[in-house]
C-alpha cells in the first residue's frame, strides 16, 4: 500500500528526512513515534504528495502522490485539527468532503450513508459541526476522511484534546477500520493507546527509522525479562536496604522512602517480598511489563511528550 | 467539485447571520449614508484640471487664460481645444474638472449668451462653483476697469448721480486703467458669465451614479476580503491540508471560492443599484447589459484580489488587519470615500492604479454620461487584466502554500 525507500528531505541545511523506509501493508495499522521535530509531519506530507522528497521515492498503491491523483483518492488525512465545516450539518459535511474527494454524485449519497452508520454518527447527522463536543467533531473528522473509502488512512494525533469515554470509541473505530484492510498509519502521544491499536510501531529520530517491528517483539527486544516494578513497604528501608534497592535498579517516588519503582529482572522483582522480610516489611509488589512509554524513555532519554 | 465548494460557502454565508448582514444589509445603508451625505458636499482648497476654449480673437481672452492657468490649483487638462464639441467631451469624459469657453471680447455681448462661460459635469458641480470663483478673482485683478465700472454704476444708482466734475475725474481713472491694465472695454456687465453643468438633462442628482459606484466596489471588496478569509481559516483548521491531499488538489478549491466569492459580489452590486434604482430614480435597468459587465468584472476583481491576500497571508488576524488596510487605502485613493477631482493631481494619477477608480469610472461611464459599450472597453479591459493578473497569483500561491506548507 505504501512503499518509502531511501526517502531524504532537508529544510535548507537541517536534515529532517535522512534515508528513510518505510512499508505499510493494508488492514496493519502503523504507529509512527517521534518528539517534535523527529519529522512526523513531514514524512505525512510526502506521503500525501503535498512535499517532494530531495531523494527517494515514496509510493502510493504503486504510484507516485504527487503526480497521481490515483495515489492522492487512496489517502484519507486525518488532520491534528478540527478540519470540518462548522456551519455545516454532519450529513452536509460528509457529503462536501466526498464530493471534493471525488466520489460521483450517484454514489455520494450511499457513502455517506455508509460512513454515518461506521462511524455511529446517524443520532448527530443533521446537527451543525460546530455545535458538537469535541469527541463527536474528533470522530467526524475521521468520518470525513473516509467517506470516499480511501486505502490508506493517515492520522495525526486523532485523539487529542478529548476524554477518555470518547477516546476509546475512536480506538474502537479505528480497530473497525483496520478490520475492513484499511492501511493505518497513525501518529499519537498516547502511547498506551497506540500500544493496543498498532500492528507495528516505528520510531523515528534524527529523521531516521530507529525501530520498526510490533510492539511486543520490540519490547522483548528491548527489556527481554525485565519488569517494570513497584514496591511499597510498610516502614521505609533502612539505610543498607536502600542501597540494595538502587542496585536492583528502583527509586524512590517523590521522596517517599517506602515507594520504590523501577525496571528490573522479574525473577528479582519476585523475590523482593522475601529478601526485605525481616526489614521494612513489603506490603506489596506491582509488576507490569514495560510499555511503549518505557521504549520511548529508552531511545529518546525523556518522558513521552503530552498532546496538547 | 468546484460546485461543492461554491455550496459550501454558501451554506456557510447564509447560515452566519454576521455575514449576511455585513454581506447584503450594510452596503445598501452605507449608500444611502454616503449619497445623502456627500452628494452635496464642498471644498475650496481643491487642485482643478480645466480645458480651455478661446473663440475671442482677443489678447484679453488670452490673458484671462493664461492667468487662470497661473493660479495654484489650477491645470490645464487640454492644450488645445478646436471647438465646443470637444471641451464638452473633455468634461464628460472626466478629463476635465470644469472648462472654460471664453466666447468673445472680456464684457462684450457675445450675440447668443454672455462672453464667458464655465461648463462643468453635473456630478461634479463643486468643480464649476470652484473655478467659477477663480474667474472672479482674475478678472478683478487683471481687469480692474471692469470691476471699477461696475462699482461705480453700483455707487450712482444706490446713493444718486454723481457730479460732472466726479464723472469727468471717473472717466479719466477708467481710461488710464484700461490703458495700463486691459484692453477691454468698458461694459457694466463685463463681470458676469454663465455656468452650466452638463449631464443630459436628467433629473436624477448625479451624485448618486457616482456614489453608488463608489460604495458598490468599496463594499465589494469589503466582502470578498472577508469571504476570501476562509482560505485562512481553512489552512489552519487543517482543510486545506485534507482537501491538498485530495485528487483536485488546492487549486478547485480556491476556484470554486473565487466563483463563489464573484456570485456573491453581483448579488450585492445588484442590490445597491437597485436602491438607488428605487430611492434616487438611477437609470439602471435602462442600461443593465454595460452595467452587468461592469458588475462581473467589479465582481470578479474584489473576489480575486480578495483570495489573493487571503493566500499571502499567514493567519486570521494578518489577514484581516491586511484586508482593512488594502480596502481602505484602494477605497480612499480609488475615489471610494471622496470623488477624486477633490484629490492633488498626483493622487489622481496614483488612482488609476487600483480597480475602484475603473469601477467606478466604468459604472459612473454606464450611467451618467451614458458612455457606449466602446467607450467602456478599455476600463473593462484594465479590470480584466487585473482579475486575471490577481487569479493567477492567488492559485499560484495557494497551490505553492499547500505544497511547501
């Protein structure tokens, strides 16, 4: 569906784009990962033939998007922003976006049909854009980049500034969506999200790929047995104690001596409650294994940035 | 697809009741505002563009001539002017303010009407009141013995004849006055001249022709401007960067606002006009095929030139701040706000540079002089040319935009 090969791009003398490949396949569904800066957005527009690449080539269903308007109808953009019409209905909005995308006026009518049912939007169809909550524009703004059934879904930060209620209904359309062998490529802040919804998730530093496989193979790849673990004692440890516990590799929380976090072996984390038994007593052991967050600490040395 | 847009913001205008306020309500009263308030309006410290025509054979003709033209705030519009038929066209086509026909000797009888006479357009009828006055003032200074004359025939009727030897020391003064100072002779009435305004005869005041114009483009552009804002809003709301990544591309998009955009400007061109129609007797519908070419191309120009700052600027709020500055400066140099033979000459010439002062010219040539379709070509060429130069660097823009964003 997508094929970046050798894909390189520079805004004057900064390289944002450096050697880049990139495959996605229809019904997977992509989590692109990167700070600000790592050159998400650009990599998009390449993809949506809005930039030419300096070298490589990128390819669309086999064609090139910034000549092919076949390219161009198989890409569906989901926007970071609110890209609607607010003084249109929902129904008005839907059937706009599917003529501009070239849907034919005989088939428009049943697209739209089609995409206010997918996407659960009927119960809202004649509202106005602009008079609708957030989670419901957040989830029409997908519908409109649907409705001509485009091959391949890009999506910016789809899910932010909304709550939690509504961000699992968008999770559950987008894992509809992939159902039907829509190619996704998604890039997010939410990292527990993209954790359940991405086939694959790729990182991208310096312009360049860094990991690119399914999040289960790159966590193992990357802590193997390790766990992120979290203790809590009934006493804090003593002194001795404490130093035992920076060397298996945990911290304290906010200077809360008797909460101690980290990653560690898990077969360490499991004998934890019986070697503090006799000193500071363990009142419980959290272990969980390491998620994207972990992986992001991992590679880029900070916390995961916060959509806005 | 460029239907579709054309749709959509039409949804979007008429659903804004803001915009259809500032789109359809306002420009009507604003007219109205302006007809009933500068229609009448004066000033004296104005620079003129005269076209003179001396049939007198006389020096003194000559010298009033070239005594006029010596004045501050007066030019010669025409060097030469053969007969009658052209100083009349001179003033009709706008190339002169007021003219001046000195028709015989300075006080003589010119058989059918005085010796002098200043003519002007009736919408400009400041124009002739002004020179009117110039022609006074020259004439009491380069011929005192005329205004002597009169003085004295004042003097004798209000307080009695006077005595020989009063009458002998008068006509003495007369003669040595017109002797150092004119050739003329002497004649009570020597001061007095005709004006007329021309103008067909219509009842109709033709301020409202021309306030009409005025007002039609300025809120025309006033419109488009803010109607072309929505490619703005649309780039930052991410539309743009949706419907770029569509199979039309940018360009539909900016081409079905420019459709939409020049529809929208000939509603309210429409609905001026036909005020004025109403209200003030303007004779449009007799006139409505050069009107309405008039009205596509005013139309077509606010539209695009409207897109194309749209497609310059970066926000919202630059671009708002950049449309008021740009309509007002194209209103106020254009002759959108005051006529433009009230402005120097430089900001004169300086106004046919932007397409308010052809609208207007073009509607005004429509309606007032009751100009032809080919005496209306070249302002519709010049707004022609300036709708097409704006639509190719607005699509050219935008398309750059959408590609380098």
């Amino acid at each position: 569906m997508l094929a970046i090969r050798n894909c390189g791009f520079s805004y004057r003398s900064t390289v944002v784009l450096d050697r880049l490949d990139l495959d996605l396949q229809g019904g997977e569904v992509l989590a692109l990962l990167g700070p600000n800066g790592a050159g998400k957005s650009t990599l998009i527009r390449c993809v949506c033939g809005r930039l030419a690449p300096d070298r490589g080539d990128v390819r669309v269903v086999g064609q090139d998007p910034r000549r092919s308007p076949v390219a161009r109808a198989a890409i569906g953009l989901v926007p970071q922003q609110i890209a609607l019409y607010p003084f249109l209905t929902v129904r008005e909005n839907l059937t706009a976006f599917a003529a501009l995308a070239g849907v034919a006026r005989s088939a428009r009518s049943g697209a739209v049909a089609r995409t206010l049912e997918g996407c659960e939007l009927e119960t809202v169809a004649t509202r106005r854009a602009g008079a609708l909550s957030g989670g419901w524009q957040r989830r029409l703004n997908i519908a409109c980049a649907i409705v001509h059934q485009p091959r391949m879904l890009l999506l910016d930060e789809p899910t932010v500034g909304i709550d939690p209620p509504a961000r699992a209904q968008i999770e559950a359309l987008l894992q509809r969506l992939a159902l039907t062998g829509i190619a996704i490529l998604i890039t997010s802040h939410e990292l527990d999200q993209l954790e359940r919804l991405a086939d694959r998730a790729a990182f991208l530093r310096e312009g360049r790929i860094v990991a690119d496989d399914t999040p289960t193979v790159l966590l193992d790849r990357a802590f193997g047995a390790q766990r992120q673990c979290r203790v809590v004692f009934r006493v804090a440890p003593q002194a001795q104690q404490q130093l035992r516990l920076r060397v298996l590799g945990l911290q304290a929380e906010r200077d809360d001596l008797r909460c101690w976090a980290g990653l560690i072996e898990c077969a360490a984390a499991e004998a934890l409650p019986a070697e503090f038994a006799g000193c500071g007593e363990v009142e419980r052991v959290q272990l969980q294994r390491p998620g994207l967050s972990a992986l992001w600490r991992m590679i880029y040395g900070t916390e995961p940035e916060r959509a806005a | 697809m460029i239907g579709t847009v054309f749709r959509v913001m039409l949804l979007s205008l008429v659903r804004d009741r803001g915009a259809l306020l500032l789109a359809f309500v306002l420009p009507p009263l604003m007219f109205l505002v302006f007809a009933e308030v500068f229609s009448g309006a004066g000033d004296e410290d104005l620079t003129l563009r005269i076209a003179v025509l001396d049939e007198s054979s006389d020096l003194a003709g000559i010298r009033l001539g070239e005594a006029l033209l010596a004045l501050d705030g007066i030019e010669a519009s025409e060097r030469s002017v053969a007969n009658r038929a052209e100083l009349e066209a001179a003033v009709r086509d706008g190339r002169a303010d007021a003219a001046l026909w000195i028709r015989g000797r300075p006080g003589s009888d010119a058989g059918d009407g005085p010796w002098l006479e200043v003519l002007g357009d009736g919408s400009r009828a400041l124009a002739v009141a002004v020179l009117s006055g110039r022609v006074q003032g020259v004439l009491q200074r380069e011929f005192p013995d005329l205004a002597l004359a009169r003085a004295s025939d004042l003097v004798e009727s209000v307080l009695g004849p006077y005595s020989p030897a009063q009458r002998a020391a008068l006509e003495q003064r007369l003669q040595r006055l017109s002797s150092e100072a004119s050739v003329v002779e002497r004649a009570p009435a020597a001061l007095d001249f005709d004006q007329r305004l021309l103008g067909g005869g219509r009842a109709m005041d033709p301020g409202v022709s021309y306030y009409a114009a005025a007002v039609a483009i300025l809120f025309l552009m006033f419109a488009a401007m803010q109607g072309a804002i929505s490619l703005v809003d649309e780039r930052s709301s991410g539309i743009v960067d949706r419907l770029a990544a569509g199979p039309g591309g940018i360009v539909v998009v900016v081409l079905g606002k420019g459709l939409f955009l020049t529809a929208q400007g000939l509603v309210q061109a429409g609905l001026i006009f036909a005020v004025a129609w109403v209200v003030y007797g303007l004779a449009w519908p007799t006139r409505f095929v050069p009107w309405s070419i008039t009205a596509l191309l005013a139309a077509a120009v606010a539209a695009w030139m409207g897109l194309l700052l749209a497609a310059l600027c970066q926000s919202r709020q630059q671009a708002q701040t950049a449309s008021a500055f740009v309509v007002l400066i194209l209103a106020a140099i254009g002759g959108s706000m005051v006529p433009r033979f009230l402005m120097p000459i430089w900001l004169r010439d300086l106004g046919w540079l932007t397409p308010n002062a052809w609208v207007i010219e073009a509607w005004h040539g429509t309606l007032w002089r009751q100009q032809s379709l080919t005496e209306l070509l070249p302002a519709w060429a010049v707004l022609a040319g300036f709708t097409l130069a704006a639509m190719v660097l607005a699509l050219w823009l935008s398309n750059r935009n959408s590609l380098s964003k």
